[in-house]
C-alpha cells in the first residue's frame, strides 16, 4: 500500500514480517509519515501501527509492507449490515443508523458477481422523505475494509468496524 491510501483508524493486514508486528496480523494504523525513507531498500513511507491482538508490541511497518483487507459478506454482518432476502440481482445489505448529523442514515452495500472478482457499490443517503439525490454518496468499487471505513466517514457515520 502507499502512505496516502492510508489514514490513523484504517485496519490493514502485515504482509510480510516486520521488526515487531508478524506477518498476517491485523492492525490499526495510528499515524503515517509520507516522508520516511529507506533509499537502499526503495521503501518511501512508514505508518505507525497497533496490533488488534494484544501478543505483539506497537510499531512502525512501511506503508510497502501493509495490504489491504477483502470486504465479505461475513464482515458486513458482524457489523449489523442485514442481507435484503428480497433482492434477486445482487446481494445487498443494509445498515440503518442514526450515528451521523441527519436523523437516520442508511447505508446500503451491494456485491454484483461472486468472489474477489465481484463489482461493489456503496450508497448512504437520509432517510426518509429525501432520497432525490441530495446529500447521497454512491462510490464503486469498495473492496476493502479501510475503504469502507472512508466511505463510512465521508458519509458523518462514527462506526468501529469489527473483524
């Protein structure tokens, strides 16, 4: 991954293993430093990272060294996303809360294909009466947990996303 695709709350996985944070752990990323550099190694950026499991110490990993992790089904769930069972073309899942500034936001993720592979698309709007467009976000192609949590933010929704 690079420093700018990263922010401080993103939750990436360690591909390879590093000084103190072991490969396949998942972290939180608590700071990045675009500018940090190991010209010998061509390595350009370094994030500060906490692991979620409490066997290994804090540390600093290259942004090089972080990959992102895939969106499932089974994520979204454990988050209260609910499956629409009515839905025949996608599966889509909704998430209706009241954490932004409107009073209820839904947010709606949908998978078209199956696997990796599959095309997403990521919607949030108000709700009820004012579903003409304004203030709506719709964003394709969302594959990855720490995009989710982006797009979570552009929309004023405070969630912590659960692995």
């Amino acid at each position: 991954m690079k420093a700018n695709e990263l922010f401080p709350g993103a939750l990436v996985r360690v591909k390879r293993d590093g000084l103190c944070i072991k490969k396949a752990t998942i972290v939180e990323v608590r700071g990045i430093d675009a500018d940090d550099k190991l010209a010998e190694k061509g390595l350009v950026g370094s994030s500060h990272c906490r692991p979620l499991d409490d066997d290994q110490f804090e540390g600093g990993i290259w942004c090089e060294y972080l990959d992102p992790i895939p969106l499932t089904p089974e994520i979204l769930e454990k988050n209260g996303f609910m499956i629409d069972k009515n839905e025949t073309y996608c599966k889509r899942y909704f998430f209706a809360c009241n954490l932004g500034k409107v009073p209820q936001t839904v947010v709606e993720f949908s998978f078209y294909g199956e696997g990796v592979s599959a095309d997403t698309l990521f919607k949030c709007w108000t709700k009820p009466e004012s579903c003409d467009g304004e203030n709506s976000i719709h964003i394709c192609d969302l594959k990855s947990v720490h995009q989710l949590q982006h797009a979570l933010r552009l929309c004023e929704i405070d969630k912590t996303i659960v692995l």
